[in-house]
C-alpha cells in the first residue's frame, strides 16, 4: 500500500529534537500524540516524522486530515477514506474499517484531532484493539487521553541558540521582499525583535513575514510591537503562546484591505479546499463583488492568510476560526451558509446534468473535490430546507456510490428522505439514488422495492425519464439476483418499441446497458456484440467513459466466450482504464477479474495468478468477496483452472500471494503501460 503523505510546498526549518524524540516513540508506542497550540507547526513535524518512519511500515502511512471535518459523522469515512477502503458492503463502516486493518502494518496519522477528542478516542482505541501491526500518529491542542497514549509536546521554534525562528523568519522574507538584506545591523534588530514578540509561533512568522511585501520591516515592527502591547493583559483565558498568536493573526487581519477581511470572513464558511468561481458564489455580495473576490483572493493568498493547492485555496483551521468569530461579528453567518448550501446544489445540479457529456470525468473529480463542502450543504439542509436536501443527495448520489462514498451516500439520502414526506421529483430521485446504494450494498430486496416506489411516483407524475431510471434499477436487481430474462423484459418495457436514441438521457442509457448485460447472461452474443459496439461507438463520440467502460466489459465477456482472447484481454484493459479515470473500485476490481480470464486463457499462468491476486485486493477495498452478475463466478473458476494448470498449485498461490499483497495500483499501472 503506498503512503499518502501531504507534499510540502515551503521549506522546512529546524526541529532536529523533536524529530529524533519522535522517530525513537514511533518505534517503542503505537500511539503517539503531538500537542501544542494550533500554528506552532504541529502538522509540518508530523509530515517529517511520517516520511522518516515510512520505511518501518511495510504498508506505507495512510495521512487523515481531520481540520475539514464539522463533527464527528464523517470521521470515520475520512479514515477509510485515507487507508484506501471503499467498502460496498451493508456492515458498518466502523466494522469494515476495523477488518480490512486487520493484518495491516501501516502508521495512520490522524491530523488536527483537538475538536472531534471524544470521538477520536473511540475510534483509535478500537483501531489498536483489532489491529495489532498499526501504529497511530496523532497531532491535537490536546491529548485523546487513550491508554498507552504517549503525548509529546511541541513548543515554538528557539528565539535564541540556533534561532530558527529568525531563520524561518528569514527565509519567508526572502520570498515576500526579495531584496530585503536582514544581514544589515538595523534590519537585523528588527527582524530579532519580531521573533521573539512573537514568541517563535511559525504560523505567527509566516503571517509577519508575509507582510513585508506590502509594508517595510521597520514598519511591520513597530506595528506589531504596538498591537501585542495595546492587546497584553486583556484579562482573557487563553495560555500567553495563544494570545500571541491569537494577536498576530488579529494584526495580520487588521492589516488587510476591508474587501480582504470581509472576504477572509465569508470564506470561513468552506470546510474543505475552495476554487475560485466557488468563492466568488459563495462570497460576492453587497460591496463584495465577484472580480473584487477574485482580487481579494490574492491579497490573502499573497499575506498566507490562505495557501494555494494546484487551481485551489485552502484556509489553516486556526485563521478559519478567526474568520469565522468575525462572520458572526458580521451577523452574516446564517445567509453566507444559505448560499454556502445553494451554491452547491446547484453544483450537483450541473454534474448531473453533465454525467453523459463530454465533461463527466471532469465532474466525478469536482464532485470528490468538493466531497467536504457538499456535506456540509447537506448538513445545513437537513436542517433549513428538507427538499433541497433531497435534490442535492439525489444528484450527487450516483457519483458517491460509484466512487468510495457509498455509505455516507446510504445515510444522507436516508435522513433526506426521513426529514420530509412531500411526493414529488425531489422524492422520486432520491428514492432512486438510495435503491442504486442499497443494491450496491447487496441488499437486492430492498433495491426492488425502492424501484418500485421509484416507479409508481414517475407514473403518477407523468414522469418519463423518473420511470427509465426506476426501470434501470429494477432491471440492475433482477441481473444481480440471476434473472437475466427478467432484467431484459424490464428494460424493453420501459424502453418502448425502437427506434430509440440510447442517448436521449442518463436513465436511457443505462436501460440500454442493462438489456446488453441481459443478452449476454443469455447466450445471445451476436446480439450483444451488435448493441455493444454500437452503443461503445456513441459513448467515445461524446467523451463518455462510465457507460463506455461497461460495453468494453460486455465485448470483453463475449470475446472471451467465443474463443477471442486476446481481444478480450484489450477490452478488460480500456474497461480498466475508464475506470481509473472515474476512481471505480468495484468496476476496476470487475475488468481486473475479467483481464485475468482473459490472459489464462492465452496460457500466460503467471500473469493470470498475478491479475487474480491484484483483483483480489481491490475486492477487499470494496468489501466483497468478488462481486458481479452470478454467471461470472463460472468465468472465474474457469480461468484460476487454466492458470493453475500452467503453473502448478503452489507456484500459482505463490504468484497470487505476491500481488494481493502489493499496492493495486502499482499493478494497475502496469497492465494499462501494455507489462501484464
């Protein structure tokens, strides 16, 4: 399993003692805590301790960012999530979680813990218990209070000695005013004078450092100097490290344009990282207008009051605090979240829409992008308006279901469907989007009867498209329960006669792919072939790749069956790449398990064993013990025959072994470079 370490985007400066301390706890205790105040740089350790300590953990250090999370209801989806578990199945996700960590030796590192304690002690506690071969590392303002738990403080960077914090100092300077020499006697003085005001605090640092390129040094000192004076002995209960900082980040605040804080305010709102076209419809109101928010988005990235990450932003949790305390300031906390809410239904509204068009990959990355902030929408919806909740899980829920957020798409569209009873679109679409979940999650009863409702509501509402969709997820069950025959007469029904444009909607589409995957569990391959190709031919003329991937799927089947392996093998192989671009484990884990077949039975044993062993270890991601139509199992058994019969037993379970334990998409990688 490979590491998912956060990459750092600026130097990092000093803290030799506190790596050795760390790299010597993270050998002798399986939980170890990082505290401090929040911006002594608690994080930017842990980031050097997790890579130094990589190499003694056989399956890698799987990252958790915590700072996104409102509450506790998502914790645990972050951590599989980061561990790299997409589980399909109908346990809970705290079950799976605890199974597939089982046999791992991997170092999870759980950062900024301080406002979900209660929660993260349970779940570390219970993750310990089950797993004997994982090792935590966490950063908090304070301890889980787990036993065993070994705490490790972490204090601000040395003002005397080696001074890291005037090298730290330093060199942000040397990023905001290039032509700064802090080597001249005065500048010196200032630049000293700065650091030990505020206290070695590198987030204080970096925000003063910062400022130089608006304001001369001497200015941004005495500035200072003035404010933290004015501000001491104010009488409030915070420790004097936080003051500090709490003072510096006000001075940092006071420093900006109005629009600037205003924005710095607005932008609280957002969970997770934000791009720009989000912050300026989330923000731009009253003297805030869009371009003023684009502007003002790089007064404070220019300040490092915001970072930048590729084409996004993200706010430090202790500046969104800030901003946050002077949203409420503003009075404008509960209208900025109404618009935080709408902005994103309206998001899922366009990735909806889009799903069959030429930007659908596009969308599945925007919609995992934004996975935080949709739910933070759906959060305050539940709450505000019931029916918009509705429509936004409804929108969204196929995506998650697809792509690793199957158990958070179950549960929103459940508290969705529970907070309101109001037939209509909204309903039915949600009712629709749960079916395809719980189907997922194997429970085909249950899906049948969501298909149902889902199709009683569509006839009463004169709704053509609400009844395709409903006739897809019928039709989806009878093929994951053996009937075949039934799925086919499902799909034509609500089909109708032909002529028909398979591309009219979504919901057409995918009636279309379920009568192909019935033709084909019936023997009528020629007839599958025919409808496969044609309906391949219209998904690569519109850049689509979900229902693409599934045709390449059914003509990899049907080349296997009819004795054309190695066009089966190509098929397995651009299934598997569509699939990657969508991030669909349980489709992946699918073309693997048909490569494979394919490839045994071109008598290449070894390979076989080693596609078998990498599809394995992604049906492990997803839960299941080798899911798909019944009719596949045959199809497996048949190929792990011909490789064993290449190979031998042992040296086939050898092979398996070899690649189930690896990283799948190290194998993923080489089966799409032509290797496998």
């Amino acid at each position: 399993m490979a590491s998912n370490i956060p990459e750092e985007s600026t130097s990092f400066v000093g803290r030799r003692a506190e790596l050795r301390r760390l790299s010597s706890e993270l050998t002798r205790h399986r939980l170890t805590t990082l505290t401090g105040p929040g911006g002594v740089g608690k994080t930017r350790i842990a980031v050097r301790a997790a890579q130094a300590a990589a190499a003694r953990f056989p399956d890698g250090v799987r990252w958790a960012p915590l700072w996104p999370l409102q509450g506790d209801q998502l914790l645990v989806a972050t951590v599989c999530d980061a561990v790299g578990l997409a589980d399909h199945s109908a346990r809970t996700p705290m079950d799976a979680l605890c199974e597939w960590l089982v046999d791992k030796h991997l170092l999870l590192v759980l950062d900024s813990c301080e406002h979900l304690v209660a929660a993260c002690r349970d779940l570390v506690g219970d993750l310990l218990t089950a797993a004997p071969g994982l090792g935590v590392l966490v950063t908090s303002r304070q301890p889980l209070g787990v036993a065993g738990e070994r705490v490790t403080e972490v204090g601000p960077l040395p003002c005397t000695g080696d001074n890291d914090a005037l090298t730290l100092f330093t060199e942000r300077a040397g990023v905001a005013a290039p032509g700064l020499l802090l080597t001249e006697p005065a500048n010196a003085q200032a630049a000293d004078l700065i650091c030990r005001r505020l206290e070695g605090i590198p987030l204080a640092l970096e925000l003063a450092g910062a400022q130089l390129a608006h304001r001369p040094l001497d200015q941004v000192a005495e500035r200072l100097g003035s404010r933290l004076d004015a501000l001491d002995g104010t009488g409030l209960p915070w420790t004097a490290r936080h003051r500090t900082l709490r003072n510096a980040i006000g001075w940092s605040h006071e420093l900006c344009a109005p629009l600037e804080r205003l924005l710095w305010a607005r932008l609280s709102v957002f969970r997770g990282t934000f791009d720009t076209d989000s912050a300026a419809a989330v923000c731009a109101d009253g003297p805030l207008s869009a371009d003023g928010v684009r502007a003002a988005l790089a007064g404070l990235a220019a300040k490092s009051v915001l970072s930048r990450e590729g084409n996004r932003f993200r706010m430090l949790d202790t500046l969104r605090e800030y901003g946050r305390m002077w949203l409420a300031e503003l009075d404008e906390a509960a209208i900025v979240a109404d618009r935080h809410a709408e902005h994103f239904v309206g998001l899922g509204r366009r990735a909806e829409a889009g799903w069959l068009g030429p930007d659908q990959v596009t969308w599945y990355g925007r919609i995992a992008e934004a996975y935080v902030d949709l739910c933070t929408a759906l959060d305050h919806l539940l709450g505000s308006a019931p029916g918009r909740a509705q429509e936004l899980s409804a929108a969204i829920g196929f995506f998650w279901s697809c792509c690793g957020h199957l158990h958070e798409a179950r549960d929103y569209l459940e508290r969705a469907l529970a907070a309101q009873d109001a037939p209509g679109p909204a309903q039915t679409r949600a009712l629709w989007a749960l079916g395809i979940a719980v189907l997922l999650q194997g429970e085909l009863h249950t899906a049948e009867s969501l298909g149902r409702q889902c199709a009683r509501a569509a006839r009463e509402d004169g709704d053509r498209d609400a009844l395709l969709a409903a006739g897809y997820l019928i039709g989806l069950t009878h093929l994951m329960a053996g009937r075949p025959l039934t799925a086919h007469t499902v799909a034509g029904q609500v089909l109708g006669p032909p002529p028909q444009d398979p591309f009219g909607s979504a919901s057409r589409l995918r009636c279309h792919l379920v009568r192909l995957f019935a033709l084909t569990a019936l023997g009528r391959l020629d007839e599958a072939r025919r409808q496969a190709t044609t309906l391949r031919h219209g998904c690569v003329q519109r850049g689509e790749y979900w229902s693409r991937s599934y045709t390449d799927y059914q003509l990899g089947l049907i080349s296997l069956f009819q004795g054309r392996p190695e066009e089966s093998a190509e098929h397995a192989r651009a299934m598997l790449a569509a699939k990657r671009l969508i991030g669909d484990n349980f489709g992946i884990a699918l073309g693997l398990d048909l490569l494979a077949a394919a490839v045994a039975a071109q008598g290449k044993g070894a390979a076989a064993a080693q596609v078998y062993g990498g599809g394995q270890a992604v049906w492990r991601t997803v839960g299941h013990p080798q899911r798909g139509t019944p009719e596949l199992r045959a199809v497996r058994e048949e190929g792990e025959q011909r490789a064993r019969a290449v190979l031998g037993d042992e040296a086939y379970a050898a092979e398996f072994d070899r690649a189930a334990e690896q990283d799948p998409e190290v194998l993923l990688a080489r089966i799409l470079a032509g290797e496998l």
